[in-house]
C-alpha cells in the first residue's frame, strides 16, 4: 500500500539549477507549469504568481542541496509540487534542459545552452547566486499540431502556410519564437505533435499575457489543425489573468471540451470593423483597375454596408479619410471605431490599430468573405450592401450530411488492431478499434448500440481524418 499527501488545487512549480565539474551550484528562479492536460505542459511562465521571495529562496535552496548531494553538474529542474498555501513537496528531477527553459533565459538574461557547453568543457561557472536577478515577466505558450475541437486529438499533414510572428524587441516586450518546422515541411504521425514554442518578455505578467496574444493573433499556419485558438482564448481567460491557477485549470474550465469562442460583444465589433476595412481595400483596389474607371477624381460609392459575423448582422456605415477608415456602428448608438492600417490583398494577417490599440487579425479568403481569427473567435465574415444582404438571407442552408451510421477517424493515424467483425452486434462504450497517432494510442468506441455492417478498413492502413473506418446497420 502507497500513502500519499493528498493536495487540493495542487499547482506544478519547478526550479531552474545550473551546476558545473567544481562544485558550484545556483538556482535560476522558478517556473510555474499548472496549465495542463493529460500531465502535458501547455503553459509555462516565470516567474510563478504564487511564490513570494522567502519561499523562492526555500524552494531554490532545497533544490541546490538535491543537485550538490548527487554531484550534479549542467542545466537541470527539479519539480515541485506546491499547494495553493505555497507549501511545497518534492516530485522528481530533470537531468536535462526542460522544453520550458526560454522563459528562465529571458528573465534571468542567462544563455542555459551556452552554460551547459561551458559547463561540459570543465569551465566554472562565472555566474554567482546574488548575480541571478528576475526582471520582469515571461509566458510561454506550446503550439501543437492538434484539434483542440475534438479532445485535443493530434493532426498531421503538410504545414501550407507557417508563418509566425515577428522575434525581436521593441517598447519593452520580448517576442521569441523555439521551432525545427518550416512551410512546406511535413508533420508526420511519428513524432510528438509540438510545432514550435511562442514565449513573451515584459515589465510585467499582465503586459506579458497581452503581448502573447497579440503575437497567437499573428501566428499563421494552415494545412493542419493546431491549438492556437485554444491557446488565444486561454489569453483572454480571466481566471487565468488573476493566476488562481492550479493543474486541473483545463478539466475545471473546459469540462466539456473546447469550442472556439463567439463572436460578441466588443471583439464583434472588433471584427466586424476590420472585415469592413479589409472589404474597402479590396473594393478600392478594384476602382483603380487600369482602363475601368477614371481615377482622378473621386469616385462616390455607396457607404452603407451590412457585415454578417456568422449569422449576426451589423449594419454599418463607412466613413474613409485622413489614412484611416471609421466605421460607425448604427444598432450602437452611433458608435464608431477609427481604424488604421497599411493591410493589402493576400497579406494573411491585418495589422493596425483599432481606436488607436494594437490589433493583429488573421484573414482568409473564402467564398463572398472571409475568415477571421482574433482572441479566440474564429468566425466567417461577409460584407454585402443592404440589398445584397437582404438577398442572402433567402439563401437556403447547405444541409449537413448524416453521419451516425459510420465510423470516422477522428485523426490522421494508423490503424493498430480491429475489434470487431462485421456482422457482430456491439454496445455503447464497447471499443471498436484502435488508432496510433504521435506516440498515442487511441481505442474508438460505439457512442450506441449498433451492428458492424462493413468494415472499410484493415490493420495497418494509415488513414486521413474523417475517413469511414467502418458503417453501421
């Protein structure tokens, strides 16, 4: 029998140590990693919210003496696990560089792989304990090639766009970006799912949370499914903003699985006015097409506009001049945003300002719109005159097809073992086959009670998502 303390709301802390070949021994501050899932990181940040200096030095302290007992040397973490009372009980030791280590650099100013090297050629450290300061705040965010839709479920195929946000420095923020990926290149069933790992840096936890999901809004990659909507609207998550945090964050916020958040309120604003803007740009490029219509003078234009988000009508009126676009807003009291933006056709992000803030919109072409992606929200735009809108609210809905006689894959994957045969009658819950996929197994089962008409697959095929895997009678 194992008896272990049990702690509510428990919260994973760990401690950065660095150790070189002559006895030497620092800690480089703390790392909290409580927003989890399936005991996989997906946010990290340093430093933690819940510490306070005196249990910092307890908690660095403790982890010097574990790495000095065993005559430890380089980069390596020792994991905590920490109550919301910030008592803290030890769990294991990383003898390596953890996938987190960016954000203990950029707080700390302190290059973990230079050391290491240093470290390993028999050099002593140059660096102190009372050299080790942490200006600042840095957050960290796990882009994984995954549907966070459908449980999270890993995805796979040829990366078609990949483009992320600009590195660098600029008016205090910090914007770092750790991948191996490239556009065109492959994300294959193989490997572990993580793209790339998208970290921020500023004065504080607040303008570090908001540098990130600015630098998440400007993050393109298509070609795949990948978590980046879930990881925009954890940004905007309040609980997440005021750190109660503990490792149940996501099962507590997310019982249900992840839906990408609605259009409303101010963000529908938001978007309603760039897809204004963005529909301007098209139709003013279109006016000065050589050889249609004049272009010196000016050429009037209905202002009126209607921008559907979704299913939802907001009936604009468009007001250009001065370099910017102000968008009023009818059904708000008049209402209007000035927006400002130097965007052309094709460009997959909108950059600008809306009413003088910073704002990154992803836009995709599609069909009489577009789609875009901000804070979480992704949601199809239209924008039509007041007639073309009328007009295409008498459009009939495309009907969605009839799947519940089927099995589909729910990932690209390979498929390990069948379950069943055809002709056999199956209960709900029963597992019907298994599915490999990114170093996961997963084993699909009946949602009711059904009989195996045919099967479409055998072991061994490597099928594409959505393929039919077997049909129901």
């Amino acid at each position: 029998m194992f008896v272990e303390k049990f702690i509510v709301n428990p919260r994973h802390i760990e401690i950065q140590v660095l150790g070189d070949k002559h006895g030497n021994v620092i800690y480089l501050g703390e790392r909290e990693c409580s927003i989890q899932r399936r005991n996989q990181k997906v946010i990290e940040e340093a430093p933690s919210p819940l510490l306070d200096e005196a249990t910092r030095r307890k908690m660095g302290e403790q982890a010097v003496a574990l790495a000095k007992a065993v005559d430890y040397d380089s980069a390596g973490t020792v994991e905590f696990v920490a109550g919301q009372d910030k008592s803290f009980f030890f769990l294991e030791m990383n003898t390596r560089l953890q996938v987190e280590h960016p954000v203990t650099e950029l707080i700390t100013g302190v290059d973990l792989v230079e050391q290491m090297i240093r470290v390993a050629a028999g050099e002593p450290l140059a660096i102190k304990q009372a050299d080790v300061k942490l200006p600042g705040w840095a957050v960290e965010s796990r882009i994984y090639a995954e549907d966070p839709t459908r449980n999270f479920l890993p995805s796979t195929g040829r990366l078609v766009s990949y483009r992320p946000p600009a590195e660098g420095s600029a008016d205090g923020v910090t914007v770092r970006n750790d991948t191996g990926v490239f556009e065109g290149g492959e994300i294959s069933i193989y490997y572990d799912p993580m793209i790339a790992k998208l970290v921020t840096h500023a004065g504080d936890r607040a303008t570090a949370i908001e540098a990130q999901a600015r630098a998440l809004d400007e993050f393109v990659i298509d070609g795949i499914r990948h978590n980046i909507p879930f990881l925009s609207s954890l940004m905007q998550h309040q609980r997440w903003k005021d750190a109660r945090l503990s490792t149940g964050f996501i099962a507590e916020e997310y019982p249900d699985g992840f839906a990408p958040l609605v259009a409303e309120g101010e963000v529908a604003h938001v978007l309603a006015s760039v897809a204004a803007h963005v529909d301007h740009v098209y139709n003013e490029r279109k006016r000065l097409i050589s050889g249609q219509l004049p272009t010196q003078r000016a050429v009037t234009f209905d202002r009126n506009r209607s921008v559907l988000l979704a299913k939802v009508r907001h009936d604009i009126v468009l007001e250009p001049g001065d370099g910017a676009l102000l968008v009023r807003f009818e059904d708000a009291e008049a209402h209007a945003h000035r927006l400002e933006s130097d965007w052309r056709p094709g460009e997959p992000v909108w950059r600008g300002t809306v009413d003088g803030d910073l704002t990154a919109v992803q836009v995709r072409p599609i069909l009489n719109g577009f789609l875009l992606s901000h804070r979480g929200v992704s949601v199809e735009a239209r924008v039509f005159t007041r007639r073309e809108a009328e007009l295409f609210a008498l459009m009939p809905e495309k009907k969605i097809a009839d799947t519940s006689k089927t099995l589909l894959c729910p990932m690209p994957g390979l498929v390990k073992s069948l379950l069943v045969q055809e002709g056999q009658e199956v209960k709900a819950g029963e597992a019907l086959c298994m599915v490999e996929a990114m170093k996961m197994e997963n084993v699909l089962r009946a949602e009711r009670d059904v009989t195996v008409k045919k099967i479409n697959a055998k072991e061994g095929d490597s099928l594409a998502v959505d393929a039919v895997i077997m049909e129901f009678a």
